[in-house]
C-alpha cells in the first residue's frame, strides 16, 4: 500500500490577507466540516501518518480549529500547520497543548507580500511570544519561512528586504552571528532547540495559461504527497490549488480507488519515467527543481 510522507487537507479556502506572490483562489470560498474532515481522515487514516492544515487559504480562520486538532489526535495523526502568522495570538488558546500539533510554519514573508500590512515588529512579536510559550510547554518544532528570495541573490542575503525581519529574529534569540552566515540554498538554519529558519526564492503558482516547458523531470505528487480540497476534490500535490487535476471526489469515491484509478496511476507512472503527463505539471516551474 502506497504511504505518504504529507497529505494536505485544504480547513479553509478563505484567506485574511491578499498576497502578492499567492494567487486568490477561483473557487467557492468556505471552511471544511467537522463531518467531512472526519470522513477524509477515516479514509486516508492507511495511507498517511502526517497531515497538513494547508493548500489555499489560512487555517487559523477556521473556528473549530482546536477540534479539527483534537479529531486528528483521536484517530492518531500528527498535524502541521502553516500560517501567516498575523492571527495567532487570537488563537492561542486552540493551539496550545495540542498533541496533534507537531509543526507550525510561519510564512514571514507575508508581511512584506501583503500591500497593507503594518507594524512589523509588533506582527513579530506577537509571533515570537507563541513561539517562546509553545516550545516551553510542548515538542513542537517551529519553522519560519521567507520564501521571497530573488532567483540571482541567494548568496547576497545581507542587502535582500528580509535584513529587517532577521535582524529582529537575531536579537529576540540573542544570536551572535548574522543568519547569512549560516544560510546554505537549500537548508535551514537552526535558530534555537526546535526553531528553524528556511529562505528560498519566490515560486510561481503553476497555471494553465503559463507557457509550456518539454514534459521532462520529476516530482513527489502522489508518491509522497497528496491532498484534498474542502469540497472534496482529491488532487497530486499542494500546488494544484484550483483543483485543475482533479483525481475524484473522496465523498463520492473511496480514496483508496481514486488514487489507483487510471488518471493518478498515469500521473504517477509519468513521474517514474520522469516525464509529466498532466499539461499543469507540464507549466509548473517547481517541478523544475528536482531535475
């Protein structure tokens, strides 16, 4: 039986913030149901051990997100979340001593994405002091991302736009060296015990009205990783944010059939021969990172 490493399951299609580099989803706008969430994990419960608060949209919108928490623990799967950010002392409360919880990715480069964002410090302070509490009081693992990196100044990080933000991660953690330093293309950099920070350069959402690249390379969609929407379309990979490939509908079809159905056994079988079958795959420049 196929395992996979993350399976993204999409809480929310509704977003607090409008980012530049994050396309607004086309979709109908909505929150997952705690009857459909259930079901969705009773049906990956033998494929998967990990899941991911995460496609479009911000997870800490959602109101019962300390119960999809709690349903998650019950039927045994860790969780990571990824987040802006700019809700989380409003959501404490849920968060905290949940053993679901095993990650939480900060998306630090929201703050300079988003065109009326204000108050740096303060939106890092109060990210800081979830941080410092929740690390004390569990085994989470925090990791901050700056996903905003120009293509050509990886090794010039010193004058890039995120100085301000880690200059500020530096004194908070009483570092005594600049993150520069440390930063390698590719790797974190381990701030604290249990606090990591990733930089990478800025990727395009893949779209069908992007030009087409010649089919060939690899990628992870359904052979580590799959997710499902909140209306229920199964798709490949957390990228396909519009549903575009669109596998089946795990409430109309047992996921176990839709992922061993003739579409995604083609997708998959493309990728063992490193080519891409699906025209989406074929325009998506993340692809083009594992070769």
């Amino acid at each position: 039986m196929r395992k996979f490493k993350k399976f993204y399951i999409e809480t929310t299609s509704i977003c607090n913030l409008s980012c530049t580099f994050c396309p607004p989803t086309q979709r109908a706008k909505g929150f997952i149901s705690i009857e459909d969430f259930t079901k969705t994990l009773d049906q990956i419960k033998p494929f998967t051990d990990y899941i991911y608060f995460h496609v479009k949209g911000e997870p800490l919108l959602h109101p019962k997100i300390g119960e999809l928490l709690d349903i998650a623990h019950e039927k045994g799967f860790k969780v990571n979340i990824t987040s802006n950010g700019t809700l989380i002392t409003k959501n404490k409360a849920k968060l905290l001593n949940k053993p679901a919880l095993r990650q939480i990715n900060f998306s630090l480069h929201s703050f300079d994405g988003h065109p009326g964002s204000k108050d740096k410090e303060g939106y890092l302070a109060d990210i800081l002091s979830f941080v410092n509490e929740a690390v004390a009081a569990s085994s989470i693992i925090i990791s901050f991302r700056l996903w905003n990196l120009e293509m050509d100044n990886e090794t010039n990080l010193q004058r890039s736009k995120n100085r301000e933000l880690l200059s500020m991660i530096e004194k908070a953690f009483q570092l005594d060296y600049k993150i520069e330093e440390k930063f390698k293309p590719g790797t974190g950099v381990k701030i604290a015990d249990r606090i990591y920070l990733n930089q990478d350069p800025e990727f395009k959402w893949p779209d069908l009205k992007e030009p087409e690249d010649d089919g060939k390379g690899f990628c992870h969609a359904l052979r580590n990783q799959a997710g499902v929407l909140i209306d229920g379309t199964v798709i490949p990979c957390c990228l396909d944010g519009e549903g575009v490939i669109n596998l089946g509908n795990i409430h109309e079809t047992p996921f176990a059939d839709i992922i061993g159905n003739e579409r995604s056994t083609r997708l998959h079988d493309g990728f063992s021969r490193r080519e891409a079958v699906e025209e989406l795959c074929r325009k998506c420049g993340y692809r083009q990172r594992f070769g």
